[in-house]
C-alpha cells in the first residue's frame, strides 16, 4: 500500500512539472514618455515581444489593457501565445496584435512579423499605420523566478535608454534631400 500511494504521489508531482513556474511566463505594459506608451511579453525567462507604441488618438484608449493576455501552454512544444490590442480594448480592437513563441511571430494589425533575434517594434498607430522592426539584442536573464517581471521590466527601460532609435520615437528622422549642387 506505501509503494502504491508512494508511486500516485510521484506521478502527480511529475504531472505538474510540465507547466512553467510562475513568473516565468507573463505581460505588462506602462506610458514610458509622453506619448509613447510600451507592452511586452515573455515566456520562460525570455522576452518574446517588445512594442514601444504611439496610440491613435482618434480611437478610444483604455491603458489599463495594454499588456496582452497570454495563454500559457503546460506543454513546452505547443508554446505560448499572447494577444492583446494597442487601444487597450481586447474584444472588438481596431488594433490587435498577437504573438506566438513557437513560430516566433508577432502579428501586427493582419501585417506578419518573423522575429529571432530582438523582436522589438515601434508602431505610430493610425490610418495607416507604420510599423518598424528592430533587431536589438535581449541579453541576460534573471537570478531567480520571482525576480522575472521586475528584470523584463528593467530590460524593457534599458532599451529605450540605449538605443536611439527607441529613444528618439516617435521622431521620424529627416528625409534626405539630393543635393542640387551636383550635375547630372
């Protein structure tokens, strides 16, 4: 009987290591300056998404639903998945966006992104919409699993700070004029 119980007891504990411990897998999003706001997500230990947006102000914006729901598969092949919308109204968004981790795809209003290495996007929301990728390294991981969404956080704040590209968004830099003082 002590083999018995002792053998059930082993196999739910092994049922329950398929599913990733928590913290490792979640979303946030916050206002990092006026007016660019940013959502993100990660999967065990690793960002998976990095959107630094500028809302469309003529739709309505809900900033309390800016950090997508994620779908956090108990099976490491399935993967996870996140969806969210840039105008904080999941149901009925004018602008969605999805990500998958097992396809490494993020889905921007219909238009397809493949990322592998640094997928973050600058968005300017708006009839039409613009849509940069940036291929920015996320190096590094945290120390321990409650310190993962303070660590994504702190990456999230870092690439804006170290990147120009982020830190000068929404900025669209100049357009290059030819120079009129060249013959043809």
């Amino acid at each position: 009987m002590t083999r018995i119980l002792a053998a059930t007891v082993a196999c739910l504990a092994l049922l329950g290591c398929s599913k990733p411990p928590p913290g490792l897998s979640g979303t946030n999003g916050f206002k990092l300056k006026d007016p660019v706001w940013v959502t993100y997500g990660w999967s065990k230990g690793r960002m998976i998404y990095v959107i630094y947006f500028v809302p469309n102000t003529a739709n309505a914006f809900n900033p309390e639903g800016i950090a997508a729901t994620a779908k956090i598969s108990a099976d490491t092949k399935e993967g996870d998945y996140f969806d969210g919308a840039f105008d904080g109204y999941l149901e009925k968004s004018k602008s969605p966006f999805k990500a998958n981790t097992k396809t490494y795809e993020v889905t921007i209003e219909g238009r397809n992104f493949r990322y592998s290495n640094g997928p973050v996007f600058l968005v300017t929301l708006g009839p039409p919409s613009k849509v940069q990728q940036l291929q920015v390294p996320i190096l590094g991981a945290p120390k321990g699993e409650e310190d993962v969404p303070a660590f994504m956080e702190a990456q999230v704040r870092k690439l804006a700070k170290e990147t120009p590209k982020i830190s000068e968004f929404p900025k669209e830099p100049e357009p290059v004029k030819p120079d009129k003082t060249k013959k043809k």
